[in-house]
C-alpha cells in the first residue's frame, strides 16, 4: 500500500471507529482467523474447525462450555450454541448462519482465496462476504452483550450450519432440531447497498424466498429405424410440450413483502419507466403494462411471480434411428405459497402432450412460504438501523436464490435475513473471485447487532 492509501485508510477507519471497539477488533480477529481455514464441504474440508474457532472464543466469552455443541456429519460440522434466558417458558430466539464455503482456486484468485488480506478498507478473502464477517460479528457481539452485563429474557441461540452452500443436509437438521424456535434471525441474508460513491442508500431485510424445483420431462418411443419414421417421435413430442412451456408466463402475483419492496425500491430504481412499473404493480398486480415491463427487465422478473425454464435436454442413441427416448429438465423458481407438486400439475397441461411423463425431481430443497411482517421484527430491525446508519431506509425483501431460512419456514418458524452488510453493486463477490467486505461495516454492524438481539431477547 502507498503512504498516501495508508494514510487514508487509517483515516478513514478512524472516522468510523464505533463506541464497542473490543468487539469489533475481535469479530475482524475472528473473521481472519475463518478465513484462514479452508471450510468447504469436501473429504479434508475444515468446518469443524471454524465451529471450533468460534466455541472457544464463546468459551473464552464467558458462555458454559456445556451450552456448545459441535457435531460433525459427513465432511462437515454444525454449531449449536445456547445462552439460556432467565424465563424458560419463551420460546427461543435463533440466530444462524453458516460456516461453510463455496470452493475457490487459488490460481484463479488475485490474492490467495484462503489467506484473510486487508487492503484499502476491504477485508479479501472466501468468506468474507458469504459469511464469515456476519458469522464472527455475530459471536463478538453475543460475547459484548455478555461481557457488559447483558441478561437475555428469551434465551439465545446461535448456530452455524456446515453445508449451506452444497447440499444443506445440515442445514435441515438444525431446523427440525429447533423447530420450536420463535424466529430465526437469519444474518446470511438482507444487507445494504452503498452507493459508487460509498454512501449508504438503503438496506433489505429477507422475509420470503422462492422454493426450488426441478421437474424430469420424458418421452419414451419403440424406436426404429429412421427410414421408416412411426407417427409418434420423442423428440418431437418433447420439443412440442417445451415450446409450449417456454412461452407459458405464471399468473404474476404480489404478497407483503414483495408489495412492501416495490414500493420502498421503487424510489433508488434509476430507470423512471421500470420504477413506474413497479409502483403500479404493487397497487394492481393485474395491470398487463407494468408486468410487460417487469418480466422484460431480469432483475424483477422472478419478483412478480413463479418462472419455470427449460434447462437440460437430452434425446436419441444415434443419428440414423428413431428416438427411444427423450428428456428434459424443467427448473422452477416457485412464488412462496405454492406447492411444487400444483406447479408441476399446471406445467402437465401446458405441455398439453399425454406422452410427456413429469417427475419431480428436486434435491435439496422444500417448499417454503414468506414469513409474516412481524411488526416486533420489522420494529427492531428499523431501530437497530436507525442506531448503526441513522437516517438509512430499511424495508422487505424477497430473494430469488436459497438460504438456511428454507428449512425453518418449512417447519412454519418465521426466518429473517438480516445482515446489515453493506456493498457496492460492483462489490458483490460472494461464491466468485477476489470476495470481499468493505471494513467500514464492522463498527455500525456491532452496533445493529447489539440492538436487534436484545431487543427481541429481553
Ligand atoms: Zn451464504
């Protein structure tokens, strides 16, 4: 770094030293040290050595070492660790991440993928957007609490699943294991938005995702040979149905949280036209010019309704014979409060073709619906906000992909994405190259995070 970079970063970070400064130098130690092990879920992976790294710190923290649980299954380890509030009879608070990583090859990276690199005000490194710096300012801020006499009512508990990011087999054990959780506080999920010029704009909190599907179409003939062609050809009877499907648009639809977030977002959209769209689709889901606009535009396309997309095909054994068999993946991002097995039985007859066989296929994944707007939820979220980055709107969010949240909403636990990290567009490296965070989120995020456990634990 250059004198004058160096100079500059040291001002800048003194600019935003916050008023808990013993935890935020402990969360950017702990997020380091994650960093610096290689927890990706394959045969060698070391999740169990982050949950490690995070129950001796909690031990270390004042918390019981008999209120921590590490256990491993398959290639990887969760994390249950609880801090009993003082009335049993409230149903406790959850608070999870993961701990897990998405692989990354170092000879595909700028700086070395498992080696935690600060650098003008970013923290490098896999993990560090996705979600090791939530992960370990999470635990610096329960060990704060604890340290300055904090004494939860609800009792506590934070865990880190090990395979979020592969095939969530812990993910789903935690969730029947806590399912009489009152909320989950979600912190791989939500987050803020700076501006290119490094201003906060505005942050989303996560109450709602679309459930994941994969649907089997296949087509099976006698064959033949292709000199003789039968009336009947699998790959004409399969291309026919996915022609049809995708041309096929769901029924667009809004719920609260999407309803809450077009009108919020509406106000940073940069495009006047699409921000006239979506404030007309919130107050009338039906108005055909809005969606026309909507389903163009491929950030909001999945916000207004269940898409479903061929992704895979595969046909015939030789080019000189007639087909035997024919096949093809349907994925399906399906609108919360739908059942796969209604949106397989609506993609049957569109298709419109007896000879079509559907299966779903799905691995990983259940059906989920939004959480409610809790208005205790949406309270403490706006207050801790309101202390971290005062004046910053907050408001619903509702994502496309998949997260830990999946699994509680299947047991009907409602689940939140709260992390208050913010990035730039350009900035979002998560699961790709040269990940990172901006250091600047260190200080306000203890300070969110502080306000939101306690206010929804005392
Ligand atoms: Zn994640």
């Amino acid at each position: 770094m250059r004198p004058l970079l160096l100079a500059l970063a040291l001002l800048s970070s003194a600019a935003h030293a916050g008023p808990n400064p013993a935890a935020e130098a402990q969360a950017l130690e702990l997020a380091k040290k994650a960093i610096a092990i290689r927890s990706v879920n394959v045969p060698g992976g070391r999740t169990a050595d982050v949950a490690k790294l995070f129950q001796d710190a909690l031990v270390a923290g004042g918390f019981a070492a008999s209120d921590i649980e590490i256990v491993p299954v398959d290639n990887t380890a969760y994390m249950i660790a609880r801090w009993p509030g003082s009335d049993p009879k409230l149903k406790p608070l959850v608070i999870s991440g993961h701990i897990d990583v998405v692989e990354a090859k170092p000879s595909d990276w700028q700086r070395d993928p498992f080696t935690p690199v600060v650098e003008n005000g970013y923290l490098f490194g896999r993990g560090a957007s996705d979600m090791k710096s939530d992960a370990a300012l999470a635990v610096a801020t329960l060990i704060d609490l604890k340290r300055t006499g904090y004494k939860p009512k609800r009792t506590i508990i934070l865990e880190f699943s090990g395979d979020e990011e592969t095939t969530m087999k812990t993910s789903s054990i935690i969730a029947e294991r806590l399912k009489d959780a009152e909320l989950v506080l979600n912190v791989d999920g939500g987050g803020g938005r700076f501006s290119a010029d490094n201003k906060p704009q505005y942050m989303t909190w996560q109450g709602a995702e679309k459930t994941y599907a994969d649907f089997e179409l296949t087509v099976t003939n006698p064959g033949g040979h292709s000199s003789a062609p039968s009336p009947e050809n699998a790959i004409a009877q399969l291309s026919a149905a996915l022609a049809r499907i995708g041309a096929y648009r769901f029924k667009p639809e809004l719920n609260d949280i999407t309803r809450d977030s077009f009108v919020k977002a509406a106000g940073f959209e940069r495009d006047a036209k699409t921000a006239a769209a979506m404030r007309a689709f919130a107050k009338n889901p039906a108005d055909a010019q809005a969606i026309a606009v909507l389903q163009a535009n491929p950030s909001y396309v999945g916000q207004i309704g269940t898409t479903c997309v061929p992704t895979m095909v595969n046909g015939g054994h030789a080019l000189n014979a007639l087909p035997q068999k024919a096949t093809a993946n349907i994925n399906c991002r399906i609108f919360p409060g739908h059942s796969p097995a209604s949106i397989l039985a609506e993609l049957e007859k569109v298709a419109a073709e007896p000879a079509v066989k559907f299966a779903d296929v799905t691995e990983g994944s259940v059906p989920n619906d939004a959480s409610p707007l809790r208005p205790d939820l949406v309270k403490a979220v706006e207050n801790a906000l309101g202390k971290a980055w005062p004046g910053v709107p907050v408001f619903a969010s509702q994502s496309s992909g998949a997260s830990d949240s999946m699994w509680f909403r299947y047991h009907k636990v409602p689940s939140y994405g709260v992390s208050p990290l913010f990035s730039k567009d350009n900035d979002s490296f998560a699961h790709g190259l040269n990940e990172r965070v901006q250091l600047v989120n260190f200080a306000p995020a203890i300070v969110y995070y502080r306000s939101l456990f306690t206010e929804l634990s005392k």
